[in-house]
C-alpha cells in the first residue's frame, strides 16, 4: 500500500506527541462511526426494499413472487461475488476467526463493503437468513484497515477489529453490552481487561450513530409484565434440554446442507437448486421470508394466529383442529433448512437470526402444548419465545452470555434474567454433550485451523514458511562426481547439500558427515558418485503448509533442518533454530502494548 508523504509525516507526528493508547481511544470512536452508519444503512436499505418487494407481491394479489424473489437474489449475490468481488468474499464469523488465528487479524479492504452488498441482495430478495455475520464482517474489516493504515501493531490491530465487530452488532441491533460480550465469547478475542473500554466506547458509539440516523428501535418489544415464580423453574430445565437438542438438529442441518451442494458441479447448478427451493418454502410459508422478526412479534403479542393466516396456502383447513401446532412446528422445520439452503447456495447472512426465529417458535409451542394439557399452573407463553430464542443461540454458537444479553437488551428489560440463565446454560451443555464445537469453529476444527485459547500456536502460525526458507545452500547434480562435491564443498559455508537435477527436482542430500571418511581419498574422486553417496532426508517441508504442520514434521522426524519443495521443486531448507529465532522476535513485537 503506497502512502503519502504527508500521511507518513503525520504517522511521524503521531508517535512523538499521541500515545498509543489515547491513540486507540480515539481510534474506537472514528470505528463505532462507521460501523454503526454502515449497520444503519443495511438495515435501512434491506427493509425499506423488503417494504417494496411486499407491495409489489399485494399488487398480483397471491405470492406468486416468493416463487422468484430468493433465486434473483442469489443471482445478484453471485454475480457480485464473481465479477467484483473475484470470489473471496469468505464466510461470515468463521471467517473473522480464521483471520484471527492464521492472518494476524489482516483483513481485505474490499470485506469493508462487500458483505453489505451481498447481504443486501440475499436478504431483501427473501434470503432466510440474517444481516448480523456480514455487519459483524464488515465492522472488523472497517476496524482491522484503520489499525492497517495506521501501522498499528498486531495487537492493537485485532482490538480495533474487535471494536468494529461490537460497533456492527450494536448498530444494527441497538445491543451494545451484546456487542462486547460476542467479541470476547464467539470471537474468542482473548485481550485484557483494558480491551473492554476501547471495544465499548466503539459499541456504544456506534448505537448512538443507529439512534441518530432512527434505525436503533427495539427489536423485540415486549410489554408484559412478567414476574419470574419459582414454580417455573422445571419447565425452564425442561426448555433448557429442548432447546439444546434443537440447536443441534439446526447445526446439524447446516453442515448437511453444505455437503449436499457442495456435490452440485458448479456454482449456477447450486444457485438453481437453492433459489428454487427457497421458492417453494416461501410461497408455502410465507413467515421464512429473510429475517422474520416480523413474525417473531406476532409470537411475543401471542398472536400466533396471524402467523397461521399468513400462509394463504393453508386458508381452507386452518380451522381444523391441530392446525396451529403443526404449523408453527414444520416453521421451525423449514426455517432450519431454509436457512441452511440460503447460506450453501451461495447467498450471504447469518444464523443468528434463524437461531432466534427457530428459538421464538420452540419456546412458544413448548408452552403452548403444556398449557394445551391442563397440567400444573398456565405459561406465559410469549416469555417462554424469549428465553427459547436464547437458549438456542446458546446452543448453536456455544454462547450463553451473548443470548442472555442480547434478549435482555433487546427486550429493554432484566425481568426474565433468571429464566434465561437456566435455559442457556443447559441448552449449551446439553448441545456440548453432542458437538464439541460452535457452528462457527466446526469445521475450522476439521481443518486443523482452530488454535484460540493457544497464544504461542497464534502468533507461530502468522509466521510464514516464505520468510524462513534457506536458499544460499549449494546444490549438486546426482551425475557429479565425488571430486566435484569435494570442490563445492570448498566454496560452501553450510554442511548440507541437496542433491538437484536439471528439472529442479530434489533426489536426496548430503551431508559433510557422510562423506568425512573419503573427502580425503583422492583415489576415490572419479570413480564415486553423488548418487551414491546421497540419502533421503528425514522429511519434507511443502512451501505451503502452515507452520504448526512444519513444527509437527520437525518434533516427527527429529530433524533440525528440512527440505522446502513446491510440489516436487527443490526450494530450499528449513531450519528449525532459524524459525525459533525468527518466532521470539515476533512474540515480543506482537504481544507488546506499544
């Protein structure tokens, strides 16, 4: 990246008169900014185009265009993944973990506005899925750019992405304390505890950016007055386990639904298959269409009959019996595979809006099918959606503490904080029991690529084999002769010698060791070979591969230096007392608060 002379001057200027610290002060503050009036333009422009597409779909008076609407959508997204975005658009919060971990929290310039685009697209068109991973994304870019382009060091780097990534949650939801606590507990940000001022000065600055701009209202009014009895507390138990295994049938679907079109040929087959399925979803259910928050307070005003009637599909047997159970259970169903279908498709979103969907319609059937036996005293049924919502997200992204603060703040109010302590501790627990991992670090996981909560892993991993690799060793044909080697050795500083041939690929080494016994026998010179005296190394090291596999394949063979191939092309070596050297240099400038 090119800069001034004049922005290099300031930098300059700043690091005799601001401290760093006052610095990232500063810093949070322009970040919560931005993130916030980029979570209030997403949310703007998504609802007022949903309003549109909605008055559009009356105007033909039946849903026939919730038949087309999600597979434009994906088209659009496609297409702007392809053509702008040149297909590195990444995965929501998985990604930002990712980045974390492997990249020293570098993010592209272009995730500043690409997951808005893409989200927009997916979602406004009927996507059924929600704006809070791409906001979330497109806040810890925002934050990750400015520490870039302010040569912030790592650490200060991944603060100010985290404070990008509270300002999106709490621009786009109004939740600022959930803003914070998702950074610390999804994110796995592990800072101290002065990290907490910087990424909540840029929470709060970003709410108050959404409140300005009027897009920060409730998204879950809820008027009731609810006292907490202790009474309550089996059936909060009970919810506690259901929801758990609910959130592990929705991971479950997820990762199921990426390996069914993960198996379509190419990227237009899977935008044919999704947008087509989610057509028919929407048109039979109209309440899966993009975020349903809509939908959520019918359920919390214990309206669930307005639900019911906004399927058309169903309009001649909705009286019978029964109906309103089994529909608001195939909704829940359905939104998890609708959900699902969006994201493996191709379309961009989150599922922290299903989660609190799916939640919303668990918890209100739950007390709805108690409260339909006659058995003990009757459930508030709309308290019940709430804490349900939050034992789901508990249980799908591992997080307790942000679906207890997001439901309380959301709701603007702490009366059901008991009932949500017990339902999303146990829903998390019973969810652990199964799946290990959050829907979010699963297949990081898999791919060995998850190494939060190992700081020393963290920062070895930022290193690069590129800038270890030893190239000033000489190199010999297997054709040369003994004499040669000899002669080569009189030039040479190093005691390995890799032995290369004319297409460049490695044959074996030699080291000064193997042949100290005959260097000295003149007799021997012509009439011995390279290809005789060489060996296999003990291993070899991929220009490639990630770090800790470097150190597995050292701590494997016991072997302090390693050929470095490109497929089969000799690159050079590696030794592993340069990587350690290079390593504590790193750890120092990388863990330093300046």
């Amino acid at each position: 990246m090119r800069q001034s002379n004049a922005w290099v001057g300031f930098l300059l200027w700043r690091s005799r008169h601001i401290s760093s610290r006052n610095l990232i002060y500063v810093l949070s503050v322009i970040v919560g900014i931005i993130s916030g009036f980029a979570a209030a333009s997403l949310k703007w422009g998504v609802h007022k185009t949903q309003h549109w597409l909605f008055s559009l779909n009356e105007y033909f008076k039946f849903d026939y265009l919730f038949l087309v609407y999600p597979l434009i959508g994906l088209l659009l997204t496609s297409a702007f993944v392809v053509y702008i975005n040149r297909k590195k658009l990444g995965h929501g919060l998985s990604n930002i973990i990712y980045v974390i971990t492997r990249k020293a929290g570098v993010m592209e310039p272009d995730k500043m506005y690409s997951h808005m685009f893409t989200s927009f697209f997916t979602v406004s068109l009927g996507g059924s899925v929600g704006l809070e991973a791409p906001i979330v994304t497109t806040g810890s870019a925002i934050g990750s750019n400015i520490g870039r382009l302010f040569h912030l060091n790592y650490k200060q780097r991944l603060l100010l992405l985290g404070c990008g990534a509270a300002g999106g949650i709490s621009g786009i939801f109004g939740a600022p304390i959930t803003g914070v606590v998702l950074v610390f507990e999804v994110l796995m940000l592990e800072m101290g505890v002065s990290a907490f001022v910087p990424i909540l000065i840029s929470s709060v600055t970003s709410m108050i950016v959404a409140k300005v701009l009027n897009t920060a209202e409730l998204i879950l009014p809820y008027t009731h007055s609810y006292e907490f009895v202790v009474q309550e507390v089996p059936y909060y138990v009970l919810l506690g386990v259901v929801t758990g295994l609910v959130s592990l049938l929705y991971t479950r679907v997820i990762f199921r639904s990426d390996d069914l079109f993960a198996r379509l040929p190419n990227r237009s087959s899977r935008i044919f298959a999704g947008g087509l399925l989610l057509g028919i979803l929407l048109f039979i259910f109209p309440p899966l269409y993009g975020e349903g928050y809509e939908v959520i307070r019918m359920l919390l005003l214990d309206r669930p009959d307005l639900v019911l009637h906004s399927a058309q599909v169903f309009a001649p047997i909705m009286h019978y019996s029964g109906m309103l159970f089994l529909f608001l259970l195939a909704v829940i169903l359905f939104k998890m595979i609708a959900s699902s279908v969006t994201i493996s498709a191709g379309g961009n979103g989150g599922i922290f809006a299903p989660s609190l969907f799916i939640g919303a319609f668990t918890g209100f059937l739950f007390a709805h099918a108690i409260n339909s036996t006659g058995f003990g005293f009757p459930l508030v049924e709309s308290a019940f959606a709430l804490v349900a919502m939050a034992g789901i997200m508990s249980g799908t992204m591992h997080a307790p503490l942000t679906g207890i603060f997001f439901i309380a703040e959301a709701t603007s109010g702490y009366s059901l904080m008991l009932p949500l302590m017990i339902v999303s501790s146990i829903s998390y627990i019973t969810n652990l029991i199964f799946e290990p991992y959050s829907v979010y670090t699963k297949k990081l996981a898999e791919k060995g690529e998850l190494v939060m909560g190992d700081k020393d892993k963290v920062v070895l991993n930022m290193l690069k084999i590129k800038r270890v690799v030893e190239k000033d060793l000489k190199t010999i044909h297997p054709d040369a002769t003994l004499g040669e080697l000899v002669e080569l050795i009189k030039k040479s500083k190093r005691n390995i010698f890799p032995v290369v041939d004319q297409d460049g690929k490695l044959q074996g080494v030699i080291l000064l060791d193997d042949i100290r016994q005959i260097m000295f026998r003149p007799d021997m010179y012509e009439k011995t070979t390279v290809a005789e005296l060489m060996h296999a190394p003990p291993g070899y090291v991929d220009i490639h591969d990630p770090m800790d596999k470097v150190m597995h394949k050292f701590q494997e063979t016991g072997a302090w230096n390693l050929p470095v191939l490109d497929g089969d092309k000799y690159i050079g070596f590696v030794s592993k007392s340069k990587i350690f050297s290079i390593y504590r240099k790193m750890l120092i400038h990388h863990t330093s608060e300046e």
